[in-house]
C-alpha cells in the first residue's frame, strides 16, 4: 500500500489529541448551560473565561475584547456588517482586495447591493496590497477597510501592521481575516492597531465549528446575531462550550509550539518548492517568497494540466491536496485569487496548493516529489493545451 500524505492542512487540520482531551468533559460532565446561575454552570463559566484569556493572550488583546463565534465566515461577516451599519451616518464606503476570502468578498458585495460603495482592489502578481492604493482610494466616506492577513491559497502575507497604522491615523475602522495565520505567524493586534480579527479554531488544530472576533475595545458596530444576550449581549445563541473550550486549548497548544514548528515546516515548505521547480519543467511558483509567505504553504501551477485531474491523480497514489479554497472546491471556475495576480485561465485551472502541517515529515516530501513529476508528465502527453504551448515556445526559438 502507497503512503499517505494529507497537505491539505490550510482547508482544515486534525484535533489535537490535548484538545478533545480537554474538551470531552464539557460534553457529558459539565454540560450546563452557562447562563444559569446555579453552581452547577459554574465550571462552565470559567471555562469559556479561561478560553477568552488564552485567545486574547496570543493575539495581545484584552479578554473582554473576544467574542465567540461559529468560525471564520461569521466573524468576517459580523465585522463587515456591523462595521457597515453602524458607521452608515458617516459614510458608505468600504475598501477591500479583490483577493479575500469568500466570506469577505461574499459580504462585501451583499453590502455593495444594498447601498454601500466598495473599492476592490488590484494586487501585485505576488498577491500583495499597495498601501499606495489604499491611500488613493480613501474618501470622506470610508468606514472600513478590510484586508486579510495573510492569503488562505497562495499564503501571501499582507503589510497589516502598516496598513493599521495608516487607518488609525485617517480614523478608519480595520478589520484583517487571519483565519489563515493565527497561531502560525506571530500578531500584536495593538502594535499592528487591529480594530478587528477574525480567526476560526478549525485552522490550528482546533475543532471546527467554532471561532472569534476580536474586537478592539471603543470600536462600535453593530450585533449580527439577535436574541439572548451571551457575549456581553453583542452575540446572541447559548455557547458552544466544548467548542470553546477546544479553541483556547488548541490556540495555546498551537502557538506555544510555533517558534519551533514554523521553521521547521517553512524548510519543508521550500524543499517541496525547490524540488517541484527543479523536477517540473515550466512550474511556476505562486505568491510570495518564502519569507513573505505563511511557512506552510506552496502553491504551484503547471500549463497543460487540469487541476482537478491532478487532484485525482495525486489522491490514487495517497497525496491529498487543493487547488484552491476548500470552500470553494466545488466550483469549475478559476480562482479567483489566482486570476488577480495575473494568470491566464489555462494556469490557473491547473493550480495546486499543498499546504504542510505538524505531523509532516521529510520523508512525506520525497514521497511527494518522487511522485508529483511523474503524474504531470503523463497528463501532459495527453495534453493538446501542452502541444500547442511547446509549439509557441519552440516557435519563438
């Protein structure tokens, strides 16, 4: 039987064993709703208590300025909304990149039809803002800007830390998506004067199904969700206590490790990239350099090759990877992220994303580039969109 090599880590990772360890409790024990005032909630209490500090205490903010939520794609949307509607008085505008994620990019435009004017902006073929951009498109009118922190398919990391200190000067709200980098690459939400972040367990070995938003204390935007009033009354619904309960223990776990395990994947992260570029003839390489990227990712595209046929491939012989977002897998158009820094369609169809984790070894790499190379020259062969592409270079000879 073949090896088997997950590298898939950037769509979801596994549940650290200390994590459901410190969770199962909270599921069969401890299983009183938290907004009871009997002692038997009490336990309760103080385990979300305890989450809220361990989360506050990676990302360098108050405890009083997390709030939980179901994952990512809510707190991107209770910050964008909340943002928008609450600042309405002062103006309409709200500047992203055309870059997001989905849960921004989404929710931007469902803002965009309902009244609100947004800037999308261009970025660099290496998938990063210009602050210059940011700069000219600010009006009179701008509430917020919104900018993740660092890019969930080609894992370009973004000037947060400049384009905070830009906003807080012009007044402007700005919120970063870091579901991506949380717990893998160092953040100071004060220093970098982040007014919101988003971050979802799921990424860092936590249990999917649960998240958070910071927000900085004094940013005012509105509820998302209405009803009781968990969360200091800004986040309606009874807690996920074990989801919480798992998030703060994995983003502890995770953090606690990374000054280790970063430069430890980021070396296997750029001994896959130098052996795909060395083995693959016309690969390219997708994003930034290595030390302006997450230390996990490497995305490549290859002419002549469909991606999902490469998928399908790579998942015979044990390799599981993307080709772009798994939240949008499903999808037979071309990414969207890779589309903006410049690919044409036939590259960008043939895109992968590996994207390593902590339990990925040297030998998973060499199993991966003894294999890789075989499967795209064989696609190739087969390939007429390769014919005609060797046909142009060796006619421009």
């Amino acid at each position: 039987m073949s090896m088997q090599v997950y590298l898939d880590y950037a769509a979801t990772t596994f549940t650290a064993p200390e994590v459901v360890t410190a969770m199962t409790p909270f599921f069969t024990e401890s299983f009183g709703n938290p907004s009871s005032i009997y002692s038997f909630s009490e336990r309760n209490r103080k385990a979300i208590a305890k989450a809220r500090q361990q989360v506050a205490d990676v990302i360098g903010a108050s405890a009083d300025e997390i709030f939980f939520t179901s994952g990512g794609t809510e707190a991107d949307n209770w910050a964008l909304k909340g943002a928008a509607w609450r600042g309405r008085s002062k103006g309409n505008h709200i500047i992203t990149t055309k870059i997001e994620h989905h849960a921004v990019l989404h929710t931007a435009q469902f803002l965009q039809e309902n009244g609100f004017d947004v800037t999308f902006l261009d970025v660099d073929a290496e998938g990063r803002v210009n602050l210059d951009d940011i700069r000219k498109a600010v009006t009179e009118k701008t509430i917020l800007v919104s900018v993740m922190f660092a890019n969930n398919e080609i894992g370009t990391i973004q000037p947060v830390a400049e384009i905070g200190a830009f906003c807080r000067e012009k007044g402007i709200l700005f919120h970063t998506d870091a579901v991506q980098a949380v717990a893998h690459v160092p953040i100071d939400v004060k220093a970098m004067n982040i007014d919101m972040l988003s971050l979802s367990a799921h990424k860092f070995y936590g249990p999917k199904g649960v998240g958070a938003l910071y927000i900085r204390k004094g940013t005012r935007i509105e509820n998302f969700m209405h009803g009781g009033g968990q969360e200091k009354g800004r986040r309606a619904t009874t807690e996920n206590v074990p989801g919480i309960v798992g998030l703060g223990a994995a983003i502890e776990l995770t953090s606690g490790r990374m000054s280790e395990s970063s430069p430890r994947i980021g070396k296997l992260r750029d001994m896959l990239i130098e052996g795909v570029m060395e083995s693959i003839p016309h690969a390219k390489l997708n994003g930034a350099p290595s030390s302006e990227r997450l230390p996990n990712n490497a995305n490549f595209s290859f002419i002549g090759i469909e991606g999902e046929t490469l998928l399908l491939d790579l998942d015979s012989a044990g390799i599981y990877g993307s080709t772009g977002s798994a939240c949008s897998s499903g999808s037979l158009d071309p990414s969207h992220v890779l589309m903006a820094i410049g690919l044409s369609h036939e590259l960008a169809h043939g895109s992968l994303r590996l994207t390593l984790g902590e339990e990925i070894t040297e030998e998973d790499i060499q199993y991966v580039l003894s294999t890789l190379p075989g499967i795209v020259k064989h696609r190739r062969e087969m390939s007429p969109l390769w014919e005609d592409y060797m046909k142009k270079i060796e006619g421009g000879r």
